[in-house]
C-alpha cells in the first residue's frame, strides 16, 4: 500500500478523531462523524477481503441511512433508508459489483445533497454539500475515467469535506437534533 493511498483509508476517522479532541458532548455531531467513519470501515473491508467494488457499492447505503437518521424526523428517514435500499438494490442489479457504481453513489450522495440542501446549520450544510455534492461530481468523473487523477481529486473533495465537517462542529449553534 502507498502511502496516498493509506491516508485516503484512514482519513475517514478524522472526524471522530476531532470531536474526541474537542471533548464534544453533542451526540449528533458524534453520529455523523461514525457517518464518516463508515469509509474507513469500507477501505478496511476492501483492503481485507481485496473486493473495493463490492464495498464501494454497499457502504454508502449505511452512509446516507445514518446522516438521514440524524437530520431528518423519523418518518422521512424511514422513507429515505427505503429509497436508499432500493437505489442500492438497482445499482447492484444494473452495474455490477465489479467497477465503481455511479447509480447506488448517485442516490446516496444526492439523498444526502437534497436532505441538507435547507437545513439551519450553515457550516453543517456547507460540509455535507462538498463532502457529498461536490463528492459526487468528483465521483462521477472517477467512473467514468479510472485513473490516479481522477480518484486522487474525489480524495482531495473528500479530505476538504472532512475538513469543513470537522470547522462545522465548532460553532456551537443552532444544535441539531437526533430524530
């Protein structure tokens, strides 16, 4: 493993790493930051079982059920998982599980645009809106032209999103809530 490589995988925890830094209390910021985290469990898996494009076509199901979880009221995050589920079953159905998935990432990903798009936090709405928004036309290109370049600038939108969650969880208000 290089070490670009290596730091892509791991940057995923850096999120969690920051609120226990700032001794965070809020257990929504917490949530979200496991959100996260959940690329890091799913370059752990790739790394173990050697399969990236099984994983990448499974963890951004738990991805945006999480964030939804968190920002919506219970019965449209019921609603959003259903259409996640879905979007992954099709996504699986229609591409495979053997190069990268635009239709499961691009039903995550803009679940998670729409679901933030109005919400009241701007600094959390800006973090979601790179790291999903500006990460799916990152991922987009990714797919459609596999290279170093391509997966190298969906990190850099990566890495900038986690950048902006990370500044989103200092301003204290107006607190989210758990749904």
């Amino acid at each position: 493993m290089s070490v670009v490589t290596e730091m892509a995988h791991w940057m995923g925890l850096a999120p969690l790493l920051w609120l226990a830094i700032r001794r965070e209390r809020r257990p929504d910021w917490w949530w979200l930051a496991v959100a996260y985290g959940i690329s890091w469990l799913a370059d752990t898996a790739a790394h173990l079982w050697g399969h990236p494009w099984f994983v990448s076509a499974v963890y951004p199901v738990s991805q945006a059920a999480l964030i939804g979880a968190v920002l919506l009221p219970r019965p449209d995050a019921d609603w959003f998982v259903g259409v996640l589920v879905v979007g992954g079953v099709l996504g699986i159905a229609r591409e495979g599980t053997t190069h990268p998935s635009l239709l499961l990432h691009t039903v995550a990903f803009g679940g998670i645009v729409a679901i933030s798009w109005q919400h009241p936090h701007q600094r959390l709405r800006l973090a979601l809106l790179v790291s999903f928004g500006l990460g799916l036309l990152a991922w987009v290109v990714f797919t459609r032209w596999v290279t170093w370049g391509t997966w190298g600038a969906y990190q850099l939108v990566r890495a900038t999103g986690i950048g902006v969650f990370c500044w989103a969880s200092m301003n204290p208000h107006p607190p989210l809530r758990l749904a």
